[in-house]
C-alpha cells in the first residue's frame, strides 16, 4: 500500500497542470491539501475569509507575454 495521501496526490496533478497559484478559504477539507500544494510544489496560497471572496479573486489567467503565444 502507498504512503501517498489523496491530498499529496491531488497536488501532485493539480502542480502536473501547472497550476502556480492558489485561492483558497482554507478548512477541514482542504487543508492538507493546500499545505501540500504549498510546501511540496511550491505553489503560492492566497488566503480568502469568504468564498465569494475566493471566486472574485480569480477572474481570469493572467495575461500571457507575446513570446508564449
């Protein structure tokens, strides 16, 4: 059996994407996984205290430079 937590998995996939950023209302139910997300890919978390707060925060992509298109 794997020591592997469905948390670090999830991370593991969601990093594999290229996910870099965060928005996250941390609780109960995320918070293994957005500390794995943190600590072991790097990804920078940005905390909200309302999930209506969490949704407007992140609109869109950021814009991409002429270079990767």
């Amino acid at each position: 059996m794997s020591d592997n937590q469905v948390s670090d998995v999830l991370a593991q996939a969601f990093a594999a994407e290229g996910v870099d950023t965060l928005f996250t209302l941390m609780g109960d139910a995320n918070m293994y996984w957005s500390a794995s997300m943190a600590d072991n890919h790097k990804v920078r978390l940005i905390h909200a205290r309302h999930e209506h707060c969490c949704v407007a925060m992140a609109p869109a992509p950021p814009a991409r430079s002429a270079s990767a298109r």
